[in-house]
C-alpha cells in the first residue's frame, strides 16, 4: 500500500480512501515501526576537582569524551579566538560584507591561524595529527559563531535540554537518563561571559545578564532558546535545544506522537478552520505539534505568529508552500524602569497583540504559548472572526484546561461567568499532549496526543463551558481512542480530507505500533 502521507494532492495531502483504511484495520501500517534514532553512548564526564588544563594538546579536555573534543586548553581557544577577530576587522571594518561571507571569510582565516599556532607549537612538542588541529579550529569558530565551550553538548544525539549550574552542566537526553559534566566553564564569570556574547550573537544585544537585569532570554543562532539567571545560588543557564524545526504531521505520525486517523482529523479541524488549544505538561511536545499544524493553513491565507522567544519558525520555507506569515517575538526590557512602573523597551504579547497583529489583516493567528493576560485578546480573536486561529497552553492535567483558562481570564479582569462564555465561543478543539519519561527506569521519553474534546457553544451545569471527549484513552491504550462524533463533522468531510467512516469502521484507534513502555499496566 502507498504511504499516505506522500501522495501528492493539490494545497496538501490527499484524503484517506477505502483501500487506506482497510489497510489501518487489516494492520498493515500496524507493521510499520518509526524511524530508529541513534543512541550513541554517553559521553565520560570529567572528574570534580580537575584544575585548569595546561595550554598543550597534552591536556585533558575539560569535556572529554564529547563530539569534538579538543586536545588544548580553552585559553588557547580564546587566544586564537582574538587573533581571528582582529584579522576579520582588519579585513572587513566597516561590516559591509553579507553574513555568509564574513563566516567564510572567519573560517578561512581560523584555518591559517591554527596551522600556524600548530607549527611553532610543533617546534617544542610532538606535532598535532591533522585531525586535532581541525578540532582546534572547529572550536575557534564555534567561540566565534555557534555555542562556544557548550556546543559539545549541543552537538550530541539526543540532546533536548542543557542545565548548567555554575560551573556543573546536567544534561537531558530525550532516549536516555540525564548525564552529568562537571566541569564546562573555568569560573562563573566566564559563564556570564559567554551569556553575554551569546545574546550579542543572536541579534538580542539589549539583552544582558548584569546584577540590573539579572535574568535574560534570547535565542542561540542555532535557534536553541537560552534562559539565564544570577538570582540563583549560583548563576545558571537552561539551553532547550531544538531537535526539529522543519517536521509536519507525517513525521509526528511516525514519532508515534498522533496516529494516522488523528493526523487526518487534526489537518482537517485546520482546513475547517477551527479554533485550537494545544495543552500540555513541560515537554510535552505542544509546540512540535502546534508547528505542525501551523503547516497546514493553505498558502493563500496570511498569518501572524506571536512567541516570546521564536519557536515556530513558520515564517521559514517548511517541506511544502505555507501561507504568507508575519513573525512577531515579544522584547525584554533593558532593566530601566519608568517612573509609571513600565519596563523600558519591553513589548509584550499582549501589546503585540493590540497594536500590531490584528492590523496586519490576518486571517489566523498563532500565539506560541499563552501565560498571562494575552488570554483575552487571543481569545477575543479567536470568537470574534480569527477563524482557525491556534494557541498553547501548559496544563498538568486534561481536567485543569477550563480551569486554567478561567484563572488567567480572571487574572486578566474578566469575571468568571463571562469568562466561562468567552472560552465557550473561542475555542472548537482541545489537544491534550502527555509525556512520559521512562529513562530513568531503562526506557525512553513518550509524548503523545491522549485527549481530544470538542468545546461546545454553550454553558452547562455550573456555568462551565460544556466539552465532549472525542477521542480519549480506553482499554489499557494510554494513547487517544476514537469515542464519539463531533458535531461538527459535516465541515471536516467538506474538506475533502476526512471521512466519517474512518471512524465507525476503526474504533480502537490506527496506531502505528504498541507503546514501547518498560512500564507494567
């Protein structure tokens, strides 16, 4: 049977037919497995209390073991670092040679500062192989461009999230435990240092970590988001390192994080034009899924993306034409405070929201992740003609979705009951993602849709906005179960992309395999 997620169709993927479905139920894509992700062993972190490594390829790496390791001490690194800096603004001093260039331009020139580093180190001491001195340059121009002492760790397989506490990092994997590094800076202000330059190399150079702004956010030029604080024992940095950023719906298909019957009714509750919450846990996967659907609006719509930090990237060429898109990313403020209590130079998502985003005539909207009182212009929105617009929103528990929603409304001024309205009006489709982690049991990290409810136009008992679970977990399945009908079914089929019968002829669901869980049900 052909794949289904590869056949082309015009504006997006072709419906499901009579031959695909009976596939789903005879099991044969029951057969099909997801991709295999290599597991590379861990890396052999260093032990505590080694001192400062001597500047000599005799030395030990402070993170040995690591993709990339190198066989000098940092400071020769920021050595050659300063001699490549200097020869690239001797070169280009008025800055007027396109990005790509000058990173040419730097390798070049890292090249021949390496090698001639090499060749009067050589003259006293065993020569480097070829291959330690490409280490040696790779690093000069990661501490120039990418993640400097850190890219190692970002470089590996795996790697969801970096902790780095003062001079410790802890690292998380999404297929193994947590690994531990003792060592990644020499002192803590070489750690705020590299903060510092990080936020410079990302475009966001009003953001700095001093004792007046003593937390700061910004994006790594890889895209990995950085959190920073000197409000913590001891200073600290969380990196959340984006494995994908170019996915769809099939490839979550094949993560087993939806199922193909899911994949088809989520891409058509987006052509429907249906308003939807993606709800989750930290980690839970929402902004991989809400991204993916993001990919779905037809290329002849306009959309407005709203984040904090940039995480969509839906502005950005995906695996097939998008629609026309307007990327907006909320401003930290500088540290200075107004007499009126204001920020200086903060724009938040509320403010984008009102004074910019809705004049840009989008046909949708997308709020990355909806914390505080940007509830009500979202939602607002949402009721009052932002068909198919899409937001996330962090819940703990698929119970808590209303409840969380009616305290951010309440916290925003709006009162219960006319809260417990708008939310009734505004939002169609809740997606409930769960994660669960079983690496520390010999596992893996599980994250998957397990709830889908349809958000009726109507309060009920309460007051409360009346849902109806669509789809849920039953019968030992932890992952989301076809339950009942939407009433809104006649506009998924108008789409062309779904099929009631899908649903009454499959009821237990088109997963792709068991759950591969270590735990006992």
């Amino acid at each position: 049977m052909a794949d289904i997620h590869q056949r082309p169709g015009p504006g997006g993927p072709a419906p499901m037919g009579r031959d695909d479905i009976a596939g789903l139920l005879a099991g044969k894509l029951g057969q099909r497995r997801p991709p295999a992700e290599p597991s590379p062993g861990p890396a052999q972190p260093v032990p505590a209390g080694s001192g400062p490594a001597p500047a000599g390829p005799s030395s030990a790496p402070r993170l040995a073991g690591l993709p990339g390791a190198i066989p000098v001490g940092w400071d020769v690194i920021e050595d050659l670092q300063a001699v490549v800096s200097k020869q690239l603004s001797d070169n280009d001093p008025d800055k007027l040679l396109e990005e790509a260039d000058r990173r040419a331009l730097a390798k070049s020139l890292v090249r021949t500062a390496v090698a001639d580093w090499a060749a009067k180190y050589a003259q006293g001491n065993p020569p480097l192989s070829d291959d330690q001195e490409t280490a040696i340059g790779v690093a000069v121009f990661d501490s120039m461009y990418r993640g400097g002492r850190l890219q190692a760790l970002l470089d590996q397989e795996g790697v969801e999230d970096v902790m780095v506490d003062g001079l410790r990092a802890h690292v998380e994997y999404h297929d193994r435990p947590r690994q531990t590094i003792e060592k990644v800076a020499d002192s803590h202000e070489e750690l705020i240092t590299w903060v510092n330059r990080m936020a410079r190399l990302s475009g966001h150079g009003e953001r700095s970590l001093t004792q007046a702004t003593p937390m700061v956010g910004f994006r790594m030029p890889d895209g990995s988001r950085v959190t920073a604080s000197l409000l913590t024992t001891r200073p600290s940095v969380v990196i959340r390192r984006h494995r994908i950023r170019r996915h769809g719906m099939t490839e979550l298909v094949q993560w087993g994080s939806i199922n193909p019957i899911l994949e088809r009714f989520l891409t058509a509750c987006v052509r429907a034009k249906k308003n939807i919450l993606v709800v989750g846990g930290m980690g839970a996967g929402k902004t991989s899924l809400l991204r993916a659907l993001g990919r779905e609006i037809p290329p002849d719509e306009r959309l407005t993306t709203i984040e904090s930090d940039r995480e969509l990237y839906l502005d950005e060429p995906g695996p097939k034409p998008g629609p026309l898109t307007f990327a907006f990313e909320a401003r930290q403020s500088n540290g200075e405070v107004r007499g009126g209590g204001d920020k200086a130079g903060e724009i938040t998502i509320a403010q984008i929201f009102a004074d910019a985003a809705l004049r840009y005539n989008g046909t949708r909207v997308i709020v990355g992740e909806v914390r505080s009182k940007e509830i009500l212009p979202m939602l607002d929105a949402m009721s009052g003609g932002g068909s198919g617009s899409m937001c996330t929103l962090h819940v703990r528990r698929p119970h808590a979705i209303i409840g969380r929603l009616v305290q951010l409304c309440t916290q925003a001024g709006m009162n219960t009951e006319t809260s417990h309205h708008l939310i009734a009006a505004s939002i169609d489709v809740i997606v409930y993602l769960t994660y669960l982690d079983e690496t520390g049991i010999g596992g893996r990290k599980h994250r998957f849709v397990s709830t889908v409810y349809e958000v009726h136009d109507v309060v009920g008992e309460g007051g409360r906005p009346v849902t109806t679970e669509l789809f849920a977990p039953q019968g030992g399945e932890l992952r989301a179960v076809y339950k009942i009908m939407p009433t809104f079914i006649d506009e998924l089929e108008l789409t062309g992309l779904f099929d009631r019968q899908w649903l009454t002829e499959n009821p237990y669901g088109a997963w792709l395999g068991p759950l591969q869980t270590v735990r006992t049900r």
